[in-house]
C-alpha cells in the first residue's frame, strides 16, 4: 500500500512534468488557484495526470471540490486505501 507521503511525491512529480511547479511550491495548506494561479485547464491536466499514475477514479463531483495540494492527493490516497493497494 502506497503511503500519503509517496502518492503526495508522486503528485508533486506530476505538477513539475506537467505544468513546471517547483516541487518546494507544494505542499500542506498551498492553494492550487490562489497561490499557485492554476486555471481549469492546469487543473484538468493534472487530474488527468494522477488518474493515470494511479489507476484510480476520481468522482466528478469531487473533482470540483479540489482545491488544494492536500485535497488532489487525498483523492488518490482514498481511492488506493478503498482498493487495498
């Protein structure tokens, strides 16, 4: 089973390959619309980014919830702990 600190890792991978974040611009508590400036489009890549990564589905009704660095990986985390992985 993946722990939140390496699917977080991970995330923080798919955000400098995808849209050129710092890997230290992220973390606990950072904003991905406010700190970050991310638009809808950043934010669709990199969801579509971790789906992949991950082999998890993430419920559209969630996906309009994310708002944060802790919230796209918490999707992931829950995801992989409801499938046992």
């Amino acid at each position: 089973m993946k722990s939140r600190d390496e699917i977080a890792a991970a995330v923080k991978e798919i955000f400098q390959k995808t849209l050129k974040v710092e890997p230290e611009k992220l973390g606990s508590g950072v904003h991905l619309k406010e700190d970050l400036k991310l638009d809808s489009l950043d934010m669709i890549e990199v969801v579509y980014e971790v789906v992949e990564r991950f082999n998890v589905q993430i419920p559209e009704v969630r996906l309009r919830e994310i708002n944060t660095f802790d919230e796209i990986v918490d999707g992931p985390h829950a995801a992989l702990e409801a499938k046992g992985v």
